[in-house]
C-alpha cells in the first residue's frame, strides 16, 4: 500500500462490495417488489377500465333511455291529445244526438254502479 | 412459462431491456449490484436494516427511471448515486445529526496503533473511526463518488464544510488504514479540483 495513492486505494476499496450471504434472498426481494407493484398497478388500470366502462355504459344507455322516453312521451302526448279531441267529438254528437235525456240515463247508471259498488265494499268489510 | 433463466449480457444491455419492461432482466441487475449499494449505504453510517430498505426502494425508483440510464457511466455508479440521495433525504427528514458538528477528538484515533495495524485494510473497520458527518462525506465521494461541490449542495452546507470533513475523514482512515510513510499530505486534492 506504500506505493499506492491513498486515495485511489481508498476508491478501490470502496469498489469492492462486502459479500452478503442474503445477496440472493435481497434480489429476490426487489424483483417481488417489483412484481407487485406491477400487479398493483395493472389492478388500479384493471380497476379504472371497469369503473370508466361502467360509467360510459351508464351515460350511454341512460342517454338512449332518456331520448326513447321523450319519443315515446312525445307520441303519447300526441295520441292522447288526439284521443281527448275524439272523444270530446262523440260527447258532443252524443248530447247532440240524443239531448237531456241522454244525460240522466247515464247519470242514473253512475248512480246505481256506484250503489252496487258500495254494497260490495260493505260485504266486504 | 417460456425460458425461467436470467437475462445475461452486460449492464448496458441488461438496462436496455429492463427499460423495454423485462423485470427479470433488472432483476439480473439487482444480483449483480444488490451487494455494491448495500455496503454503500452500510459504510455511510446506515444501519444494516435501514441500508437494506433503502437499498431496495433505490432498486426500484432505478427501475422507474430505468430510461435515464444511458449507459455512458457504470450502472454500479447509476444506482448508488440514487441510493445516497434516498439515505440522504432521510437522514435530512429525521435530522439525526447536524452536518456541521465539530471535528471529534481525534487522539482516539492516533493511539490505537496496535488495533490499527490488525485492521489495516478493513475499511468498514475504519470507517466507524470517522465521526457520522466525515463518514458520510468521505462516502459520498469515494463511494459514490461525488464531486465535493455535488455534496455540498445535496447536503446543502458549504463546500468548504465538506472539504473539512473529508479531509479530517482522509486523515484519520490515514491514520488507521495507511502507514506513516505512506501518508500523502493532499490526498484529497485531486477531487477537490473536481468539484
């Protein structure tokens, strides 16, 4: 060591790296490490898709349901409205067609439904 | 399963796969320099357990920034630049000593030439000479060979400092590792220039 630097000896010395006898055990620790950080990782990817799928499936069909639902509530509207127009033309043919009697026969018929619908619900208490 | 043995191939090539994704290749890396990091870390003052956690998280955080290795130094020196900085960052957090302390009594190291001469070359028996600032300073920049300047401002204390610690550090592992004849007064100026 006389002839050496010290400074070099010293910088090779500490190039040289002490030997471990868990040098094996110690890789296999990092790379198991790694490992499951990676599958940690692929999970939380995993885990968004899903959630991410899931929402834009969501949207998708809540949006498809909301526009078949206005359709469907627009054509309704519209049968109903036509609907109402119809009848309001056979109530006004029918008080044309037959006048006040017409009126009080179905008046006497609401009457006796409603009589035999209260017996019933008696009978049935 | 495919072929279960490890990736061979210089240190280069093995990081050149590693940053493509192969895990078993960074792990060939890690067998080869596990043992270099963890005596690194060992002989800058960290105890075995709390070497060996650092070591492992500075395995991993080389494996996430595996692409920055481009191969132009040693992959040894790559990974235990990023394993003194961890140390350092922690030994900072937990502010276990001020980098500034006073220089030790250092007749202590002066009088035990018997002990010495029975150790001459056991650097890890010399080291625990040095007090824990010219330990970590004379590590920094023998083993993971740092400028004194790019200690300085990791440590965030003044190059001077520095350059007082790893000369004190230099004289006493003299002292204990060297004999007199051998004892260069400026060791330390070559890196000082480097710095």
């Amino acid at each position: 060591m006389a002839d050496l630097d010290f400074e070099t000896q010293l910088s090779r010395l500490y190039g040289q790296a002490p030997v471990f006898r868990d040098s094996e055990l110690f890789a296999q620790q990092v790379t198991a490490r790694l490992d499951r950080g990676w599958a940690l990782r692929r999970v939380l990817i995993g885990g968004t898709g899903v959630v991410a799928g899931f929402a834009a499936a969501v949207q998708l069909i809540s949006a498809r349901f909301t526009e078949e639902l206005s359709q469907v509530s627009h054509e309704g509207a519209q049968q109903l409205s036509v609907g109402l127009e119809q009848l309001t033309h056979r109530y006004d043919q029918m008080f044309n067609l037959g006048g006040s009697e017409t009126l009080w026969v179905g008046a006497a018929l609401a009457i006796l439904a409603l009589a035999f619908a209260v017996t019933r619900l008696v009978d049935e208490l | 399963m495919g072929n279960e043995r490890p990736p061979t191939g210089h240190d280069v090539e093995l990081a050149a796969l590693a940053a493509a994704g192969d895990r078993r290749a960074f792990g060939e890396l890690v067998r080869r320099h596990g043992s270099a990091v963890r005596g690194l870390l060992r002989r800058m003052g960290a105890d075995p357990a709390t070497a060996d956690d650092i070591a492992q998280d500075a395995f991993l955080v080389g494996y996430e920034q595996i692409v920055e290795f481009r191969g132009e130094g040693a992959f040894a020196g790559w990974i235990k630049k990023i394993a003194a900085r961890l140390y350092l960052r922690k030994v900072k957090r937990e502010a276990r000593f001020v980098l500034t302390e006073a220089p030790e009594d250092e007749a202590s190291v002066a009088s035990d030439g018997a002990a010495a001469k029975a150790d001459r070359l056991d650097l890890d028996e010399a080291l625990k000479q040095l007090s824990k600032a010219e330990r970590l300073c004379v590590s920094l920049c023998y083993g993971a060979d740092w400028s004194h300047a790019e200690a300085a401002e990791v440590l965030n204390i003044p190059l001077g400092t520095v350059k007082s610690h790893v000369k004190r550090g230099l004289d006493k592992l003299r002292a204990r590792m060297a004999p007199p004849s051998a004892s260069a007064p400026n060791d330390s100026a070559r890196r000082e220039n480097r710095g």
